[in-house]
C-alpha cells in the first residue's frame, strides 16, 4: 500500500508545525494498515461545469464514509501503544462519533459517543453498529459536547475533542494522497468543522513546498470561523444552523484556529441551498454521493469559478453519509430544512 513520505521541509510557514516528518510516517504506517488510499479524479464533466480542472478527492470511499476514521486510527493505535487502554468518550454530529468507535474496536478500547438530539438517524446506526454506546442529549453540537465531558469526569473515561495533533496526523494523509497525485494545485477548497481537515490541508502544502492556496469554507447559517477569521481571534456564535451538519459548530477551537488563520489565504461562506445544489452537481457529473460538508467545497468552487475559470483545483468530498430521506429530498431538487 501507499506510504507517505516527507524528506524535507521546504516552506517558511513551518516553524510551527504540529508534528514532523517521521511522525507523519508512524501515522501513513497507521492509517494504510486498516485502509487504502482513496482516489482522486479530475471528472471531465465537473470541469465542464467548473470551467477548471477540478479534482475531487473521495473521502466518501474511507471504512466510514468520511476523512475522520484516518485521525481516529492514528490516535486510538497510539493510545494503545501508550498503555491508555480505558474507555473513551466523544461528542459529534457523526463523523468523528464513527471514527473513534471504529477504530477504538480495533485496539481493543471501549467508547461511548455523545451526539445532539435529532442527530442523523442513519449516521446514530452506523455508530452503534460500530460497537459504540450512543448517548443523545442537548440541542446542537456544542452542548453535547458540554455533556461529553461531563460524562468523563463522572464515568472516569478519557474525553477525545474533535481536534488535536494526533487526529490531525491522520487526517493530513488524504491531502498528501490528493498533492501526489495531482501535482501542484492552484487552489485546493476544504470544508472547516472544528478544524482537523483544514489544518492538516495546510501542513501537507507546506510540507511539500507547495504554493497551492488553500481556502476555507464555511456554511451561512454555522459562520463561526469566518466571523472568527475576518476578526483574526475566535469568536463564538449562539448556533449553528445548517443541514451540512459537518460544519453545524459554533464554538471555535483556539489551536486549530491559529493554523487556519496562519495558513488559509481565504474563506467562502455557502448557502445551504448552494450546498444542496452542490450534492445534485457531484451525483449527476461523478454518479458519487456527497454529504452537506462534502458538497461545501463544490459549492464554493461555484461561487468562484469566475476566479478559478482554467485553473487547477481540488475539491475535498470530505464525505458521503447523508440519510436518505435528505438525499431524496435533494435529488428532487429541494434544501433540507434545519
């Protein structure tokens, strides 16, 4: 299987990187032991509708339908190899609530996962399914999170946030996959949740010596990132209103917010009815199904593709697990309502 290898550190920006390049190496070593790479097309009728050379990297096609599963490996293996084999608890909305379950199962660890109430049915399945206890409780994100860590204190589990270096190690392996492959790009869109996929889009670029521009991107109705990166300090919002549920955070992280607002040239704020319009785009030019923080990228490109007319450009499709009623709803070209 693929492996990742850095020899060297060519860009100005990493005095303060979050890891080095053997560390990048253990967590490829990690990652490619449970997972191959996923692909990465440059889909000739997305460009047509682009006017750009719009590759789409398919974290859609991981173990869990999503980038996440590649930082919750990295973190659970080497919590094992720590000795740390107590439970662990976390909050989420699905993605990251699938990954640490996924892998903790591997090392032999329990967990428990904490989500919002109303949370994805499909994705409450796939968490339990993966042997997680499933705890609902709170009205967004951000309070279940509260309860989470609650929780640990109480049972005497280990509280897993949605970022941290370890997580990130994981997930900076898709976007050396896509910067292999693909070469150089000019732009390179990424959604921002709590920040563990951008973060790690940016360490890849500047490991590789890359100038691609990386921008951020961000849904209307959950803006706390971009409030936060016009302002240059995190700022919190009262909610976090959007179907990409991906994104639905209101409350910033503080270390991954001085990498994005360090290493990210820009951010875009999308409508929820440009993100559903952005996962009808991706099924009807690449047949793939795209999540609402999956199809943001799309989405954005969209908006700039005035801007970007001719260039190289990456979209990451940070993943595909919707519940099928939205995708419905979707596909007949209606915005799910939140």
């Amino acid at each position: 299987m693929s492996r990742v290898k850095v020899d060297r550190f060519p860009g100005k920006r990493l005095t303060d990187a979050m890891y080095t390049a053997d560390e990048l190496e253990q967590a490829s070593r990690i990652v490619y032991a449970a997972m191959p790479p996923t692909p990465q097309f440059a889909w000739p009728l997305l460009g047509e509708a682009t006017g750009c050379e719009a590759w789409v990297k398919h974290e859609n096609h991981t173990p869990t339908g999503a980038f996440k599963v590649r930082g919750g490996l990295v973190h659970m293996k080497m919590r094992k190899d720590r000795g740390e084999t107590g439970g662990v608890i976390t909050a989420t909305r699905g993605n990251h609530g699938q990954s640490i379950p996924f892998a903790a199962a591997r090392v032999g660890i329990s967990s428990t996962v904490v989500c919002p109430i109303g949370n994805s049915p499909e994705k409450n399945a796939a968490m339990r399914a993966l042997g997680a206890e499933l705890i609902e409780t709170g009205h967004d994100f951000d309070a279940a999170r509260e309860t989470a860590m609650e929780l640990a204190k109480e049972r005497g589990l280990t509280f897993i946030p949605s970022f941290g270096k370890e997580l990130v190690m994981g997930v900076t392996t898709y976007a050396h996959e896509l910067f292999r492959a693909a070469g150089e790009l000019d732009a390179v869109y990424v959604p921002i949740g709590m920040g563990s996929g951008i973060v790690g889009t940016i360490t890849a670029r500047d490991m590789l010596g890359l100038k691609t521009k990386v921008v951020g991107v961000v849904a209307e109705g959950a803006n706390a990132v971009a409030l936060s990166f016009a302002a240059g300090k995190p700022i919190s919002t009262n909610s976090a209103s959007t179907f990409a549920d991906g994104m639905a955070v209101r409350v910033v992280n503080p270390d991954a917010f001085a990498h994005i607002h360090k290493g990210m040239d820009r951010i875009i704020t999308v409508s929820d009815d440009e993100i559903a319009g952005a996962v009808r785009l991706y099924f009807r030019c690449c047949h793939t199904v795209a999540e609402g923080a999956g199809a943001a990228p799309l989405a954005a490109l969209m908006q700039e593709r005035d801007r970007m007319k001719g260039k190289r450009v990456g979209v990451i499709l940070s993943g595909g697990n919707i519940d099928m009623p939205k995708f419905a709803e979707v596909l007949e070209g209606r915005t799910p309502a939140t």
